[in-house]
C-alpha cells in the first residue's frame, strides 16, 4: 500500500540510506558506492541464490493484470544476475530451480528470448534429475521451452517439444486438464506455422471445446483459442469468419484492459486481416494502436514491436 511504501521510505531516509528527491526517491551516492564495490568483489554462491530467489519471488505470471509492469521493473535486476553468472561459474545444482524457472519465465514475458531458453534449459535438466521426466514441473518446462522455440520459428524442435509434453500431461493431469489442454492450443499453433491446417484445426478445436467446458466462454484462456483459431480461418481465406471471431475476442480482452498484451495481440491480427482485405485504413488505425502499445510494455529493439512497427511502415508505403 501508499501507507506502508511511504512508511518504509522514511526509515530508509532516515538512516541516510536514500535520498527524497522531487517526486522520486535515489539511492544515497555513498551506499550506491559502497554497494558497487561489494558487487564487484568476490563472487558468494549463497548471495547469488539469494538475489535470484528475492528477483523470482516477484515475477508476475501473465494472468495477472498488467504483470508486464512488474516484470519490466525486474528486469534490471535479472540483467544484474545474468552478468554475475556469466562472469562466475555457477554449480546450478545447489540453485533451487523454481526460481530459474521462475527468471525464464521473467525473460520469456518482457521479450529475452535467448535468455529464456537459457534459463527453462537449466531448470528442465534440474527438475528431470530431481523429480523425472514425467513430472509436472518437468513437463511445464518441456511445454515453455517449446513456446520460446515457436518464437524463434524453430518449428520442428518446438512440435517435438510439445508432442513430449502432451503425452506426459494426458497421463498425468488428464486430457481435459487445463494445463493438457494450454498445450493442445500450443501444439496447434505450431501446425499452423507448419501449413498443416487440418491438424491445426482439430487441435485448436479440441482445446477450445474443453477450455469453455472448463473456464466458460469468456476466460481469457479461452478468448487466447478463439484469437488462434481466428487467424487460423484467415490463413485458409475464411475472411468473415475471422474478423467476426477477432472482434468478439477483443471485446472479451478489453474487459481485461484496453492495453492488456493478449488485448494488444488481437488488435496486431486485426491490423494483418484489414491488409489482407485492402481495407488499409482500418488496417492503418490497429496497426498504431498495437504498436503504441507494444512500446509501453517491450523496448524499442525487441521483436514484437520491430515487426509490428516493420508492418506499418510497409502498409503506409504502399498507401503513399
């Protein structure tokens, strides 16, 4: 709360340790010196699993409102333990690998995508020699690794990733489990990237049925099958069907937030089926809208707003 920030601020003001600056506060230069100092000494295993468990504790999971703010907030602090790992030889095996889990998770929501995989590849080989293959933990790991797979267009690895973590979700959690069925909408995504729209379609249709028995038709897990199975539709020249889908979507994710990312991800398909249409002012008007938004939540070089950025200035060149 406002109350308690306030009250942990004057204690710290009050041992000189932070500075009141207008409208913000900084960190006094001597303890900013003082910690530097420290931070470039020798290197201490417990401090790092330390820091790394304090970073991992506050990741925000994507269901939450806005966690995108959170999580970019943290960011500094991860760059902060990727450069200490990278500098020391780390021996993972004492790291609790829910937090590195955790910090791939952390990389994976704000767009590091090569620290991500670097990080679910640590925890996936932690968690198979703990608890085995067929694990829960193990299996969400196999299914996150094949999410950052699927965005690195590494198609083959991702489906063979994800195959893994289906069978081991059906026997363990069930087939109409929603972890199961979060994997069958993702291993349909990966058809779909594939061309092989018949398998994409029964997949998306599978996990679409279960999710609106499980959650309802306005879950957001659910709302994230439509979207995919909306494009799906415009991929195979269903026009109409698709838009009708995509708007229905999106007035479901507004409720979440107007700048919500899954909200944002539906404006960026509308803007591609308004192209794909000629309709190229509306395509323009979601276009600006999902990039505006894009760059209140990743930086300026990440993908997600380079290629949304690409695309309007591609539309806008063949406007002029």
């Amino acid at each position: 709360s406002k109350a308690r920030f306030n009250k942990a601020m004057a204690t710290l003001h009050g041992y000189s340790l932070i500075e009141a600056m207008p409208g913000h506060y900084s960190l006094h230069a001597c303890v900013h010196d003082w910690v530097l100092e420290y931070l470039i000494g020798k290197f201490d295993l417990a401090l790092f699993g330390l820091a790394m468990h304090c970073v991992a504790q506050n990741v925000a999971w994507k269901s939450t409102p806005e966690y995108w703010l959170t999580n970019n907030r943290l960011n500094h602090h991860a760059l902060r333990i990727e450069h200490c790992h990278q500098k020391e030889a780390v021996d993972w095996n004492v790291v609790d690998m829910d937090d590195v889990f955790d910090m791939g998770y952390l990389n994976d929501s704000i767009g590091r995508l090569k620290e991500a995989e670097a990080m679910y590849v640590r925890a996936l080989k932690g968690y198979e020699k703990v608890w085995g293959t067929e694990h829960i933990s193990t299996l969400n790991t196999v299914n996150s690794l094949a999410i950052i797979y699927t965005y690195q267009s590494k198609m083959a690895v991702a489906e063979e990733m994800y195959m893994r973590a289906l069978k081991g979700k059906e026997k363990v959690c069930g087939i109409e489990h929603t972890s199961t069925l979060d994997t069958v909408n993702n291993l349909a995504v990966v058809y779909a990237k594939q061309s092989k729209m018949a398998e994409a379609e029964e997949m998306y249709l599978r996990a679409l049925k279960g999710k609106e028995k499980a959650w309802g038709t306005e879950h957001i897990s659910t709302l994230n099958t439509v979207n995919n199975l909306a494009v799906l539709c415009s991929d195979q020249g269903k026009m109409a069907e698709a838009e009708e889908m995509l708007l229905w979507v999106l007035k479901g994710y507004e409720k979440a937030g107007a700048e919500h990312i899954s909200t944002l991800r539906t404006v960026n398909n509308l803007a591609i089926l308004y192209r794909d249409q000629g309709k190229k002012a509306e395509a323009e008007s979601m276009y600006l809208r999902a990039l505006k938004g894009y760059e209140k939540i990743y930086d300026a070089d990440q993908p997600r707003v380079l290629l949304v950025k690409s695309s309007l200035e591609e539309l806008m060149s063949t406007r002029n």
